[in-house]
C-alpha cells in the first residue's frame, strides 16, 4: 500500500469576509439604522440662548432638578445666571427659578421622549414582526457556494500537483486518480451542506436580531426614562453597532469555517480517501487538546474528542471546532 499526503487546503479569513459583510449590513440595514432615525427629533431654525437650544435639541435634559447631559461653558453660564448651584459635580436648579419659557421647553422634551418611547416601540415591534422576511437566505446559500468553489478548485489543483509528483505511479494508478479525484460530481454533496447551511444561517440570524431588538428596548426604555439626551441615545445605538461587529465575524468565520471543512471531509470521503494527519499550530492560541491530537491519524468516520478537560465533551476533525486553525492533510493511499 503506497501513501501521500496531500497538501492541505487551509482556511483563510477571507472566506468568511462575504458572510460577515452580509450579516453586518444585513443586521444594521434592518435594525440599527431605523432606530437611528427613530430616535432623530427635528427642530426649527429659531435663535436661541445656549441653556435653550440644548434642551430643545435634546443634547441635555433637566431631570428632578438636575441638568444631566454635556454641559458647555456657555449653558453653566446659563443655568449659573438662574441662580443654579453646582452639587456633587451635577448642575441643580429649583423648577421654580427655571422662567417660563424654559419650563415649557422642558414640557416639551418631556413629551418628546414619551413619544419617542413609543416611537421606539412601534419600531421594535416592526422589526419582531418583520425579521424572517427581512432575511435573504438565498444570498446566504450563494455565498456558501462562492467559498464550496474555492476550496474545490483549490483540492483539484492539488490532486494535479500528486499526478505530477509521483513519476513511479504506474498507468492505472494515474488513471485511477484521474477519474476518482479529478472528474466525480460534488453536485448532491453540494445541495445537501448548502441546505445545511442555509437553515443554519436563517436560525443564526433570526435568534441574534431577536436578541438585539429585545436589548435594545429594555436598553433605550431605561435611558429615556433616565433622561439621557437624544445625542447620548445615538452615541449608544451605534456604539452598540460597533460592540457586536466583533461578535458577527466570529460567527461568519465559525460557520463558513464549518461549511468549508464538511464540504472538504465529505468530497475526500467521497474519493475514497478514509483518513487524514492533525496538524496544530504550536502557539499561545491553540488549545491543549488540540497540540495533543498534532501529528495522529485520524479516520473520517471517527471523529476525535475536541473538548479540553473538565468541559462538556465535543467531538470534531479539525477545523470545525470554535476558532480551530487546526489543518487536515488528507491520506491518499493506492496499491
């Protein structure tokens, strides 16, 4: 029996840069830009002192007697000619001293942000209601194939290298490799992973937005009702849009990592090749469990315990657990 092992074909992280460009975008088009808007309160073009214009702007609020939000210079030269006094770093004013005018701007904003609070609502609810329509799992599933093609076009290539590397291969060996690697269909194995991950990415997907729309109104409903100026709410919805960028990609790499190693295991299966070499990366970043399993041969049929000690067990080749840069050289044997 005559082995080689093949050149393996590692995952690369622009894989999975069109998954995750999809999610980001998808997720910011359907759920972060509409509350941008929501939260947008128009005002005219009238003139008015410092203290004045923040307030009907919403860059601060008065809230029990206290000015909250970023007070310039010029509003504490305001709030300061009114007769307010500076408590605990937090400008205070008595309703009472606050002249007519300002209490009914501060009515006003009052008003604003039940309304807002409802205006909030009622796009939160649509969004709910809307989220599976929102979700195109047909761009999911071209995307998945757009990765299945590389990494096909990327395992033939690498089956020609073979061809032309073992001079002693004998005719039927070349031919034998020729038609099993070179011209049998993946198209059912195909179907079957991009129905997988399609159903995958429509849970995945849904359950996020649902999370996201959920935090997000237990999150707003407590800074309106805190007060917060209508800039500080903003500044929070898109701070939120960067906090979660992170966690999307991670979720974009680990299911087109997932795709792309199944893809792989199923087409070397299918071409007869039954076993594979589990080679780690020696740094800070791989997991015990993982440097132990470096160098075994490990069988397709057999998946090996992924899992480090203490945790609940998993089992998988390499590549398909969380973040794994592990690599599987496939073994191809012949007589």
């Amino acid at each position: 029996m005559t082995e080689t092992i093949l050149k393996p074909i590692i995952y690369r992280d622009e894989w999975h840069m069109l998954y995750f460009s999809y999610i980001y975008n998808h997720l910011k088009e359907i759920i972060f830009m509409p509350l941008l808007k929501t939260t947008a309160i128009r005002i005219d073009n009238a003139k008015y002192d410092a203290l004045e214009k923040a307030i009907i702007d919403g860059d601060i609020n008065y809230v029990d007697g206290v000015f909250v939000g970023e007070i310039s210079s010029a509003i504490s030269k305001d709030i300061k000619a009114l007769g307010g006094k500076m408590v605990s770093k937090k400008w205070t004013l008595d309703e009472y001293q606050l002249p007519y005018d300002l209490r009914v701007f501060i009515k006003k904003r009052k008003n604003d942000q039940i309304k807002l609070m409802d205006r909030i609502n009622k796009k939160l609810d649509d969004i709910a209601i809307n989220l599976t329509k929102f979700i195109k799992t047909s761009t999911v599933k071209d995307i998945g194939n757009q990765n299945i093609n590389v990494v096909s076009k990327q395992f033939r290539k690498t089956v020609r290298t073979v061809l032309t590397v073992r001079p002693e291969l004998d005719v039927k060996g070349m031919e034998k490799i020729q038609r099993d690697y070179l011209t049998t269909t993946d198209l059912p194995i195909r179907e079957k992973l991009l129905s997988e991950f399609e159903d995958r990415s429509k849970a995945v997907l849904t359950n996020i937005s649902q999370e996201i729309v959920e935090k997000f109104r237990k999150d707003l409903h407590t800074m309106i009702l805190d007060g917060s100026p209508r800039r500080y709410i903003e500044e929070f919805i898109g701070e939120r849009l960067k906090i979660n960028k992170n966690r999307w990609k991670f979720i974009a790499r680990q299911e087109t990592a997932l795709l792309t190693s199944k893809f792989k295991q199923s087409q070397y299966q299918q071409w007869g090749i039954k076993k594979y070499k589990w080679k780690a990366l020696h740094d800070h970043k791989t997991r015990l469990r993982h440097m132990e399993l470096d160098g075994d041969i490990i069988s397709w049929d057999n998946p090996p315990k992924i899992s480090e000690k203490g945790q609940e067990e998993r089992y998988g080749h390499a590549g398909e657990d969380y973040n794994c840069r592990c690599i599987a050289s496939p073994i191809v044997e012949w007589k």
